[in-house]
C-alpha cells in the first residue's frame, strides 16, 4: 500500500494527519490558535468536586502561555487579547488567521450566559475565524451542550476534552475527579449534536506501563472499528513543573528516561490511530522557567523530526508496509 501523504508544502512528505496542514486545506490560509486565560476555575480547585487541581497541573490550569482575561472579560478586554497576540504573529505570518482559543482550567464551568460574555466578543474579532473550547468531560451539563451547538451552527468549532486517561485508577490518583463513563457520555452527547470533539491523552503518567497508554489510545480512537467519534487527539507527554502537587509529592519523577525512549513510543501509538482522526499534539511544553522533567520536552520540532526520520527507516505506516 502506498505512503498516506498528509502534506508535502514544506518539502518533506508529511505522514501524519496534522492540524496545521489540515486548517491549512479546510481555510486557504495558516491558521493560528490564540490561547486565553478566560478565567474560569475547574471543579476539583473550588472545592465542588476537590481540591487543590489535577496532581499534574500548574498553577494556570495548563494555560501557562495564555493571555489571562482575568482581570477584564467584556468585549474590549477578549479582543485586546486577541490583537495583541496577532500583532506579534503578524510579522512572521502576516497573511494568517486566527482560532480563538479558550485553553486554561474548565472552559465551560460557568453559566451560558457568562460563556456567552467571553466567547461572542472573540468570534467578531476580524481575523477570528472560530473558536476552540477546551473543558473537562462531566462539565457539560444541557443548555451548555445546547450553547455549543448554536455556536457551532454558526461558525468552525472544536471542543476539547482533557480525558487524560482510559484508567480510572489513574484519575484517581492523579485527583481528576472524573472518569470514564463521564468521557463516554460527553463524547455521545457533543457528537450527536454535529460538534467535532478532540479528546487529550497524557503520556506517561506516573503508575501507567505502555501497555496502558496504548489501551488509552485504542480506546478513543474507537477500539477495534476503523471509524472513530472523535475529530482529534492530543498526545500529551507528562511534564513535572513547579508548583503542581505532583511536583510537590513525586518531586524526582522522571516520566520517560530519554527523548529516544519517548519518540519510539509515539511512532507505536501514531499506527494505531486512524488516518482521518486529526493529531493536534504530539508532545507538550511549559514555561522552561518552570519545568522540572523532562527536560528535552520543549524540543517539539526535534521531536516531530524524529519520528518522520524513524518511520521512513521503519518504513511503516500504521502497521503497513509502504
């Protein structure tokens, strides 16, 4: 079976279905996510369902390199965000657009009309061409759902789930106050309202052999069946960053021994997904100012790199001959 060509613009053939080449192909142009501090809080911070955050996350909720609207979330605080980031992409870019990107803690943990103060204001932002939605599975309950979808009949629309894990034992220890039954009824229920959803998966969390990332892997891709519910998947490696409880209790933990050991891992679960499923992450970074291990993860081109050098020697394709 021939190679599946993802892109080749850049001169090398791509083998893995990107986001980037693929908003590139869906709008005509580079298209940027700007990343926004909205801030909401999450369940397990407020005391709802815990306390203290997921074991792994900073202070920010994952959100370390967004822009905070937390002291201002009316039209004019959402859009100075939003120029402000395009003014300095713009010089290296100056022909792109622009998704707003609601990523920091639980981006629909607040009443519809609050989401609706923060997220109309980004979407008539000129150079807004839609507007991703990151949250946790049991934090969406009905007229959220129903909001989601108005938004998505009216311009392009992603929702992120951050499932991290298939395994339950995990979550628990990890304190994310949700599980698997939760994911399963989030997807069935953003799907059958026509909302692309891309699920995150964390690699190398601390408990968890390979056996189980795969397990996780399989499982959202859609087990068995060739056809998956999901438009996307994040491949998170696990960084120990200051300040997390995880920091804080296992504060030597390495989650993977070298980047070589990390890469051969991700060529293993990228020929399990499917082609059609959307890869958005690879890797991951935080602030190297406040990263404890591993060291190596902000290497994310060097990373990508890796793997289509290894895959052209392996000469493989999701466990095809090419």
């Amino acid at each position: 079976m021939p190679p599946i060509i993802f892109d080749s613009s850049d001169g090398q053939d791509l083998r893995i279905n990107m986001i980037s080449p693929w908003l590139k192909k869906r709008f005509g142009c580079k298209v940027i996510k700007l990343a926004l501090d909205g801030g909401f809080t999450c369940p397990n911070r407020d005391g709802s369902k815990g306390y203290g955050g997921c074991l792994f996350c900073s202070e920010s909720g994952s959100g370390d390199m967004a822009s905070s609207l937390r002291n201002g979330s009316d039209a004019g605080a959402v859009s100075e965000a939003l120029s402000d980031q395009i003014s300095l992409l713009s010089r290296k870019w100056p022909e792109a657009k622009y998704l707003a990107y609601f990523q920091s803690h639980t981006n629909t943990y607040a009443p519809v009309s609050e989401l609706r103060e923060k997220f109309e204001p980004a979407l008539k932002h000129p150079d807004v061409l839609g507007i991703i939605i990151a949250t946790r599975p049991d934090c969406l309950p009905d007229d959220v759902i129903d909001y989601l979808a108005e938004l998505n009949g009216k311009t392009f629309l992603w929702v992120e789930l951050g499932l991290q894990t298939t395994h339950d034992e995990t979550a628990r220890a990890m304190n994310l106050c949700h599980n698997l039954a939760d994911y399963d009824d989030a997807v069935a229920r953003l799907t059958a309202r026509g909302i692309r959803v891309v699920t995150h998966l964390i690699l190398g969390l601390p408990g968890e052999t390979r056996e189980m990332m795969e397990q996780s892997v399989r499982y959202v891709c859609g087990g068995s069946s060739d056809e998956s519910e999901i438009f996307g998947l994040k491949l998170h490696m696990l960084n120990v960053v200051k300040g997390s409880g995880l920091c804080e209790t296992m504060p030597d933990y390495v989650p993977f021994d070298s980047i070589e050991e990390y890469v051969d891992l991700l060529i293993d679960m990228i020929e399990i997904i499917p082609s059609n499923i959307t890869i958005h992450r690879i890797s991951g970074d935080a602030p190297r100012s406040t990263l404890v291990a591993p060291e190596w993860s902000y290497k994310k081109r060097t990373i990508l790199n890796m793997i289509h050098n290894q895959m052209r020697l392996q000469n493989t394709w999701q466990g095809k001959s090419l």
